[in-house]
C-alpha cells in the first residue's frame, strides 16, 4: 500500500518554507528564483502548493530550500513548538 499522505498533507515542511520565507519578507516568487539560481527548476505556483501541502517535496528541493532560506534541514522539518514531526 502506498502512502501519498501524512495527516493530510504531502509533505512536512511545508509550514515551516512558508515561515521562513515570510519572516525574510520575501514573495513565492523571489523565492522560486533563489532556488533557481540553485539549480532547482521550480515555478511559483509550486511553492505555493508545497507551503499548503498539496506538492511532494524531493530530496535536493529540501535541501535547496534550506541553503536558500537559511535554515537547517532539521528546521524544516519540525513542527511549530521545535518538536519533529511525527
């Protein structure tokens, strides 16, 4: 059986990109660029559907999106009160 959801989402760092980026004041736009510039083709509309958990999330995305915003990995990946997602 193949699991396309956890808790209804598809990803779980979704919250955390949405915040980050935020807290820079900068647009799903800008941020698509950055990532761009990093070698990861990604369209705005796809950050958007990624911060709602409508989009998976690969691997070198992840990683991408934490060079870019700043962040570690683990960061991206724990809830809001600092606890990994579970």
């Amino acid at each position: 059986m193949k699991i396309y959801d956890y808790h209804g989402k598809k990803n779980l760092c979704g919250d955390r990109i949405h915040q980050a980026r935020t807290t820079q004041r900068m647009s799903q736009s800008d941020l698509a660029a950055r990532m761009q510039v990093n070698g990861v083709i990604i369209e705005r509309e796809a950050i958007s559907k990624i911060e709602t958990g409508d989009r998976f999330v690969t691997d070198y995305e992840l990683l991408t999106f934490a060079k870019v915003l700043g962040v570690s990995v683990d960061w991206l990946l724990m809830d809001e009160t600092g606890q990994e997602n579970r």
